[in-house]
C-alpha cells in the first residue's frame, strides 16, 4: 500500500516537473548563435520550413529511444526482486 502512494507521488512530481521545464522551454529557445539565427531568417519561408521538418525528423529517434528505455524500466520494474 504504501508502496503504490510512493509510485503515485513519484509520477506526480515528475509531471509536475516536466510541466514546469514545457512552460520554460520558449525563452529557453532563444539561447541560439547570432549567426544560425541570421541564416535561418535569411532563409525565407521554405528554408524555415525545411528547418521545422528537420527539428521533428531529429527528435524521432530520441523521443524513440526514451520511450524504448523508459517502458522497459517499466515492464521489468519487479523482476529484481
């Protein structure tokens, strides 16, 4: 019993802490080089296009492998007992 209010808290504060990083994430993505961010507004709108496709192409495999890894934690959480 006691242990299910532990995982419970646990999922909580780890919601809570993603929300708060998701709510800091935009002036976080302001932290570019002065020179990508002159290339990329040189670009015009299929250059920014392009680079919109890029950034979801890129966090596929990560978001992939996060995913893989934390459902495997999951799935095994009680064998080593």
């Amino acid at each position: 019993m006691k242990r299910s209010l532990t995982i419970r808290f646990a999922v909580f504060a780890a919601l809570c802490l993603f929300l708060a990083l998701v709510s800091f994430a935009p002036p976080a993505a302001a932290q570019g080089c002065a020179m990508c961010y002159q290339n990329a507004s040189a670009s015009g709108p299929q250059g920014a296009q392009a680079l919109r496709h890029g950034i979801l192409i890129l966090m596929l495999p990560t978001l992939t492998l996060f995913t893989g890894i934390f459902a495997l934690i999951y799935r095994r959480r009680n064998v080593a007992r």
